[in-house]
C-alpha cells in the first residue's frame, strides 16, 4: 500500500535494473548437511557488467548500513551446493524512505569466509549448551 511507496518507487527506478536480467525472486535455498535454509533475494545477470549477481534487498529505517557478507556467503553457499553455480558479484541494495543506493561490491569470496566464519561462531555457541 502506499506505507511503501517511498521505499518501493526509488528501488524500482534505480537504473541497474535497466540493464539487469532477474533470474529468481525470494528464492528458497538450503544447506541439508548443516540443516539450514532461507530466502535470497534477488539473482541476475548484469548485461552491462557481463556478470552474475546476487543481491540483498535491506531497508534502512533511520539506521546505518552493516555488513551482509555473511548472509549473502551462505546463499552463495548453498547455490554451489546444489545449483553448482558461480556467482560472480554480491551487492546489497539499501532502501530508505524517498531513495535507494547500491552498496560496494562484495566479493564472493569474502561473504563465502564470512559465511563460515559466522557459522562456526554459531556452531561454537551451539556446543556451550
């Protein structure tokens, strides 16, 4: 409704879209070794780049922005695993009332570590228990 429109009209005139080619929305991945699973967000290819991207949609209600490498390593994990396919850029795009910018890029194989690492910080905790 229109409690959305401020942050849905930026995001959808943002103009990498022109060149970009969606190819899963709100896609369900898993991890079935760890028993993990979740959603990502957006996966395409950039034309313009010649690149496949994934990319985290995240809003901005008054915050700053954080890190999303560990999040957007695990989809990328898990899209290895099963899919066995590369990804060759992450971005988030951050989503606040009236505007929306893109992120820096960030490696794959940053989010990959950090998706590990975040993990075995879990496991850790886990084992506490």
């Amino acid at each position: 409704g229109k409690k959305y429109d401020e942050y849905i009209r930026p995001l959808l005139a943002y103009p990498m879209w022109e060149n970009f080619d969606p190819i899963a929305l709100e896609y369900r991945v898993c991890d079935l070794k760890r028993n993990i699973g979740g959603s990502l967000d957006v996966l395409g290819y950039d034309h313009m780049m010649d690149r496949m991207v994934l990319l985290d949609l995240k809003t901005l209600g008054g915050g700053k922005p954080y890190s999303t490498d560990a999040q957007l390593g695990g989809y990328l994990s898990m899209l290895i695993d099963h899919h066995k396919l590369i990804v060759d850029e992450c971005l988030t795009m951050w989503a606040s009332a009236g505007e929306s910018h893109l992120g820096e890029c960030q490696p794959p194989t940053r989010c990959l570590e950090a998706w590990e690492d975040s993990y075995d910080l879990w496991k850790m905790k886990q084992e506490e228990l």
